[in-house]
C-alpha cells in the first residue's frame, strides 16, 4: 500500500462527528482505513474476542468513560476529572493486578519516588528499576568517548531498558509502568517486557517532560519546527 491510499488519518478532511470513523455510514477520504481495510479490522475485531484480550480491552473501556463526570447529561459536555496517576492506579485495580512494575529514568527519581509511595498507599506492590541498572558501560554497544552525554574517555553507564524488562519479568510483574525512559530505550522495554505496559510520562528534557508543549506552541515558540 502507498501514496494516496496509505492510511494517512492525521491528514483526514472531514469534522470530527462526520467521519466514518465516527458514525456508521459517515464521511471518508479515499485514503480511509475504515472504508478500505474491512478484513484488518475485522481481524481485529476476533483479536478481541480472546478471553485474555477481551477483559483487559472491556476495563480499559470503563476506566476511560469513568475518567468523566455528568455522562448521563444530554447533551454529554465532557468534563474529565482524573489526572493520569489516578487513572493508571484505577486500571491496576481494575484487572485485579497485585504487582506493579515501575522502569523508570534516572533523570527523575524524585518523581519514582512520589509516584511509587501513591501506588503503594493505592494498596499495590511496587517493584521499581532504574534505568542505570547494572552499570552498564557504554562501551558495551559500543558508544566512543565522543557519543557519550559527558564526552571523554571517564566511564559512563548506559540506560539499560533490556535489563529493567528481565528484571521486571524475574518478578513477575502484573503490569508494568513506564516513567520518563528515552526515546528508543522504551522501545527495547516494550519488546523485551513480557506483562503489560502502559506508560505514566515520557522523556522530554525541555518541557518539563511535556512533548506536547512544542505542539501546543508551533505557531509561536516553537515555529522553526515548521520550516
Ligand atoms: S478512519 Fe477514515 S474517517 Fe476516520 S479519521 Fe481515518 S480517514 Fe478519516
């Protein structure tokens, strides 16, 4: 599949309530994946149906619609009342899982910490793995003195999301929590975890760990990002 008919939604042309997407029979653009790849989603569609698929997929539903006051309002005005902690502790609780792993970066301990003491007050067991785990030099994948963060030949120990997985495995782990790991370091989590893995905030050294403050400020800040 290329050009015009790559699944391009970012770009779709229709108002949100519109969209085929959204309502059946609704809007599409030629590129739809709605309209085009009937026989995906209806694989999909099956994937849910596994019974280990279908519970976590039917919490996850009800925590998102809980995350809102007023629902039974018409008309339904969204009003989310729940910060994203809460919303990862409510989940846990849903599926009944007893212990959480916590990977997180080394750059923000203190907010492990914090993070860590609410999930625990939450009535979980939080197994918690810092990104330097192991001590890991550099070298080891094979990093020279100049890609280092702090460049020369002193030792530097490299993040190691492969080791907080195994680790996280070795303790069985319901579900595991994602706090500030790199770009690409989360990636190797994702693929070596072997629980379930949602992700609490993401790396962003510049904005206070807010990625979406470049986005929020293109058209002004952040306006070379669109030359
Ligand atoms: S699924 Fe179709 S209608 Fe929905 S956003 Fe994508 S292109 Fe637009």
């Amino acid at each position: 599949m290329s050009g015009a008919l790559t699944p391009t939604c970012a770009k779709c042309p229709f108002e949100e309530k519109e969209r085929a997407c959204r309502r059946k029979g609704g809007k599409a653009p030629a590129f739809c994946p709605t309209k085009r790849m009937e026989a995906e989603i209806e694989k999909a569609a099956e994937a849910y149906l596994k019974p280990e698929t279908f519970e976590f997929a039917r919490q996850a539903s009800i925590q998102e619609a809980s995350c809102y006051i007023n629902r039974d309002q018409k008309p339904f005005v969204r009003h989310p009342v729940k910060p994203r902690l809460q919303e990862i502790s409510e989940f846990a609780a849903r599926m009944g899982y007893k212990r959480l792993g916590l990977a997180f970066c080394a750059g923000l301990f203190k907010e492990a910490s914090v993070f860590s003491a609410y999930l625990e007050r939450c009535g979980f067991e939080v197994v918690s793995v810092v990104c330097k785990v192991g001590c890991t030099s550099k070298e080891h994948i094979g990093i020279t003195a100049a890609e280092k963060v702090c460049v020369g030949e002193q030792p530097e120990a490299m993040c190691s999301p492969i080791a907080q997985a195994i680790i996280l495995n070795e303790s069985k782990t319901d579900f595991n929590i994602l706090l500030g790991l790199c770009v690409g370091h989360d990636s190797l989590f994702f693929k070596h975890a072997s629980a379930p893995t949602t992700v609490f905030a993401v790396k962003d050294r510049v904005t206070g760990h807010n990625p979406l403050a470049a986005i929020y400020t293109i058209d002004s800040y952040y306006e070379r990002f669109k030359k």
